[in-house]
C-alpha cells in the first residue's frame, strides 16, 4: 500500500560532509575500484529506490543496462525535493547528488527505515562516474539536473554540475526519481556490470518487498528476435514464497510456510519459516541488506523461538515435568528460516560487514518473536502443531544419544588429540596469517605436491579416499569418516558449535582437485563440508580452488602452460611452426616442478576465492548437488557444470 506524500521537501535533506577525496581514495566508499565497486555504485542507487517502497511511497523499480555502457534506475516513489534549501541556498536534488551524508535519513521521519548506506550513496555514484543526470517527477513538474566529471589542468574534477536545473510542468499524477550514469572507466578500467549479478540481487529484493514490481534489461546483448535481455520479478507472497523457493528440492513437514510479523519501537521483524527434511537454514537481512554472518538480531529471534516452544511444549504435553527440556538446535533442525529486520541505524561488523552488532536489539527481538509465536500457534492445525513437536522429539533424542555415545566422544577427544603423522606434510612457518593448506586429491598429486611446495609456509594434506558427502549424513557418520576427522585436525580450529576462526592455522586453505567429474565432486563435497560445519572458514574468505592447467604447449623451445579450452584455442591460432600439445588428465602427471610452476607459486599460480555473495542461491545450490533429488540434481548439472574450467558449485554466489 502507498504511502501520501507527508512533508517530505528540502527541509528532510541534512548535510553532515563534502565530497572530498572520493575520486582519491574510492575503496573507502565503495570497497574496491573492481567489477564489486562497480556493482556497489548501481545499489546505493537501487537502495535509495527500495527505502522509498519499504516505507510505504510507490511500488516499481525499473533497471536498465544500456548500449553505450551507462545504468538507468528508475522508479514511482515520491521523486527526491526539489526545492532550495534554506541553508546552502541550493536546491535539494543538487545537495543529494554532490555532499556526502545527505538525505533524509538522519534523525526525520521520512524514512523509518533505510538499508541506505546513511545517505552516501547517491553523491559517492556520482563522484565516480563520467556523467550523471537525474529527472524527478513530483507536485506537476518535471525537473532534470545534470553532471559530469571533466579533468581540469590534468585533474578529474567529480560531480561539477554541467546545467542548471530545469523545470517544466508535468502531469500531476506522475511521481518518482530516474537516475542514468555513466561509471567512469578511469575508476573502473574495462570492468563491466554483470546482468547475472544484478538479476541475482533484484530477485532477492523481490522476494523481501512484496509489494515490488522490479524489472531489468539489458540493452548491450539482444537475443534473435532482436530484444534485450530481460527479467522480471514480483513475489506477492514475500517472505512465504521466499522460502518455498528454498526448500523447493527438499521435502517439507507441511504445505505452507509459517509466517508472522511484529512492530515495536524503532524494530520491525517479518519471518517465514518451514520445517523440511534437509538441514537448519537461516537466512537473514537487515534493512533489506543480507547479514550472511547472522549477529544479535539471529541471537535474538533463535532465543524467542527456544523459549516459545519450550513453554508451549510444557503447556500442551509435549514434555514432562520430569524430562529434561529441549534445546534451540532441537526446535532448528530442518528449519528454513527468511527473516527481515527492520531497523533504525543498524550498525555492522565482521570480515564482510554483514553481521549485525546492535546489542539492544536482542531482547525486544526475542519477546516480539514469543508474543507473535503464540498467535500463530492459537490458529495452528493441531496435526502440523504434533508433526512439528515430534521432529523435535526426534532431534532430541537423536542429540542425547550422541551426546552419551562414548563412541562419538571418544571420536572428539581423537580428533582434537590426532598429530597427524604420516598424513599432514606440515609447513615451517609458524604466522597463521601467511601460511597456507593445500588439500590434494590422491596420494601421487599429493607427493607432486609435497616436493614442489615451498615448506615455508606451504603445508600439503593428501586425501587417501573420498570425504563424506555430509549432507545426507548425522553427525555421528559424518566423524567417522576418517578425511573429515584429518581435515578438522589438520584446520585446528574445532567443527561445527565449537569452530573457532581464531584458531585457524591457514590464513588459505586450497582444495587441489583434477579438473574433471571426479574431482568437481569432491571439491563439491568438501564446500559442503565447510559451508555446514565451518561457515566463517567460507564467509570469512579463507578457502579457494587451486586452477591447475589443462595442456601443456611446447612451440620452438617455449612451454606454455593453458587453463582452459577457449585459451588453447587462440594460441594455437596465435603460433606456427611444429607443436607439442600435452593434455594433463590429472593432477599426479604433472612433476614435483610442473605443479611447483602453475599451480602452487604464488607469484603465477591462478586460485579462485570461494564467497557466498548470495546465500540463497547458495543454499539452494547445496541442496541440489548434495541433497536426494536426483532428478534436480542431475538437470542442475547438466545446465551449469563445466569441468574443462570450474563446476557451477564453486561460485556459491560469486
């Protein structure tokens, strides 16, 4: 539903700074000056679109990629003042696009609540792009303002206006803001927006507004019938059709999503969750931003679940007075879980910034999710209400047994006691920090590796059999498996509730796999494994994928080393004479030297950092290859598995 107008004018645009040194220090702004920078300047501008639609004014947001390399965001909100404001005597719309921390989130109440990075965003887009301009539409005129970004003397000079802005009166009825700019490719060289991330992004925030219409196309790439690449999304069922997506390859306990929503003061929290047979899955966001590392809001809405259903469990006979009580892990396990928070001035932490710290939030968090609980369970079916208690049931008793299971903690006791000896070819170095763990597939790679590594900071652990595949497996299976328990041991960082990240003894850890089937799939299976048990490792950015070559090309004396078909392909067109073309089936033809020189050296070896930008699609992705839908399993790889390069798996998300 839309929200009226207000007062929203000049008066809402605080100004706190200028836009000093954004062209001279842009990774402090935007993160990087790579494609994630480029990426990150086309959100600020989207986020200021979703803040206008989160909190109530208008309902459509339209993306363009356009032929000349510029973006288009456009959309129906209220469209940004235009009027002078009373203390820089300039008009708003001009304040937006060239004074940093301006905008109408700090201390009014035009906004509720932002996912904007505190008003940044729109000036730091125009400080780094070529050009910008930006018509608004709002109370029966249409005003358009432009800049770009000239050098000067042999300095670029950011965001200088070019024109005045003009007015021109316009149907009463139209509202919103359309911005088009022109990243600078002095910032971000031959970097190139890419549809697939966007498209990925805007689906998620579809999912999170439910009332979003969002659409995206791509006018540098036509398809046959001359029409540009397009896509778009509306999910009226929100957070519910969020998670039926996710748990589209798993088998649910009951046909539709839980969902509730509660406000309090300053908060504001909307969940969906589902009960399946798969694994815990929580999936949160602040202010529309994905928290992947979790945070307090997490803390707090697992604390009000736990004690809701502890109480409800006790209240409805589901437990005796006399048996001990259940656990949160008990009441998680399958759980699906999309949760969005909203919130004023969220505050975040961690390797990626994306793990709420506001401590405040925790206890209202917890008592809005019990008062909301016990709403939805007075409406309940009472058979759904049964199925739900004795997946708990089942998880507990399962979790007693192991925890009194003195095979399974004898097996902990080993693990954290094992010296590895005969398996794990130790570095010298003692800095975490610089050293590194290659995990090779087979013991012959293994032995290259050993003898073409530099001790110093280069440790080798060679799997001797397949790892377990732990997604179909309980965790009594998954420590009797002997690879996990030497991967565990050789991390020293404990596994799953005990994993430490500050323990880790491998600032790296590379899995080392052939580049065919097999080894796609064990490189499969240890992601798993680590995204299950030991999420920081990936999230945290410690784990990559060696890129060992393809062939080998020798022409007129030089040896070449090729990754990939595509590259064999042009040198051969690129060379004459007599060659010699080996092709490596696996990692153990290759000499101590060979392995040494393409793969291991870090002066011109080529790895892939293993991140999960998108965890949804992460989620899903687990649940296809690793799950037992065999059927979507087989049609996912089918579609995406390259085994000539990297297999789809590896991107979980970027």
């Amino acid at each position: 539903m839309k929200k009226e107008n207000k007062d929203y004018s000049s008066d809402s645009i605080e100004v706190l700074e200028g836009l000093d040194a954004v062209r001279l220090r842009p990774g402090m702004y935007i993160g990087d000056s790579s494609t994630k920078g480029l990426h990150h300047i086309l959100w600020e501008i989207v986020d200021n679109s979703i803040d206008e639609i989160a909190n109530g004014y208008g309902d459509v947001i339209d993306i363009r990629l356009n032929k000349d390399g510029s973006v288009s965001v456009t959309d129906n909100g209220r469209g940004i003042p235009v009027d002078i404001h009373k203390e820089l005597k300039i008009p708003a719309l001009e304040i937006v696009f060239t004074k940093l921390h301006s905008g109408a989130k700090f201390g009014s109440d035009d906004y509720q609540f932002s996912g904007g990075l505190h008003g940044v965003g729109s000036a730091v887009t125009n400080a780094v792009s070529r050009w910008l301009n930006a018509t608004v539409w709002r109370d029966g005129t249409e005003n358009y303002i432009e800049f770009h970004s000239p050098e000067i003397n042999g300095k670029i000079k950011s965001g200088i206006r070019k024109t005045q802005m003009t007015t021109k009166k316009c149907d009463k009825k139209l509202h919103g803001t359309q911005v088009v700019f022109m990243p600078d490719d002095r910032v971000f060289g031959h970097n190139k927006i890419s549809f697939e991330v966007v498209n990925k992004r805007i689906k998620e925030l579809a999912f999170l507004n439910s009332n979003l219409t969002i659409t995206l196309s791509d006018e540098r790439e036509r398809d046959e019938y001359g029409m540009p690449k397009f896509a778009s999304y509306h999910y009226s069922g929100g957070l519910v059709d969020f998670v039926k997506y996710q748990d589209e390859n798993k088998k649910a306990l009951y046909e539709n999503p839980i969902y509730f929503e509660s406000v309090g003061e300053n908060i504001r929290i909307k969940a969906a969750m589902q009960h399946t047979d798969g694994v815990e899955s929580i999936t949160s966001f602040v202010n529309n931003i994905p928290t992947h590392e979790g945070g307090t809001h997490e803390t707090g809405f697992k604390q009000g679940l736990t004690k809701f259903m502890n109480d409800y469990a006790k209240a409805n006979g589901f437990i005796k007075e006399k048996d001990t009580p259940f656990v949160g892990d008990d009441f998680r396990d399958g759980l699906t879980v999309v949760m969005l928070i909203q919130m004023r001035d969220p505050e975040f932490e961690g390797q990626t910034k994306s793990k709420l710290s506001n401590a405040w939030i925790k206890k209202p968090l917890e008592d809005m999710v019990f008062s909301a609980l016990g709403e939805v369970y007075k409406k309940l079916p009472k058979n759904i209400i049964a199925d739900i208690y004795a997946l708990a049931l089942a998880s507990k008793k399962e979790r007693e047994r192991l925890q009194n299971s003195k095979d399974v903690s004898k097996k902990m006791r080993d693990i954290a006691a094992n010296k590895l000896i005969g398996k794990l070819a130790p570095c010298i170095g003692k800095n975490a920090k610089k050293n590194e763990l290659f995990i090779v597939e087979g013991d012959s790679a293994g032995g290259s590796a050993k003898n073409g590594r530099d001790r110093n900071f280069q440790a080798i652990l060679p799997l001797r059999g397949k790892p377990l595949n732990v997604e179909k497996s309980k965790l009594d299976k998954t420590l009797a498996n002997e690879e996990i328990c030497t991967i565990i041991s050789a991390l020293g960082a404990g596994f799953y509730h005990d994993f430490n990240i500050d323990n880790l003894k491998y600032d790296k850890v590379i899995i080392l796999a052939d580049a065919d089937q097999d080894g796609a799939h064990i490189r499969a299976i240890l992601l798993t494994f680590f995204y299950r048990y030991m999420r920081p490792l990936i999230l945290e950015g410690h784990v990559y994928i060696g890129m060992p070559p393809l062939y080998k090309v020798e022409n007129k004396g030089e040896v070449t080393y090729v990754y990939d078909d595509i590259k064999l392909k042009e040198l051969l067109e690129n060379i004459s004479g007599k060659k010699t073309i080996q092709r490596y089936k696996g990692l153990g033809e290759m000499n101590p030297e060979q392995l040494w020189e393409t793969t291991m050296n870090p002066e011109n070896r080529s790895l892939m950092k293993v991140t999960v930008d998108d965890v949804t699609e992460a989620e899903r992705m687990i649940t296809t290859l690793m799950g037992d839908n065999a059927t979507a399993r087989k049609e996912y790889i089918n579609t995406n598995a390259n085994f000539n390069k990297q297999d789809a798996f590896e991107k979980i998300g970027g």
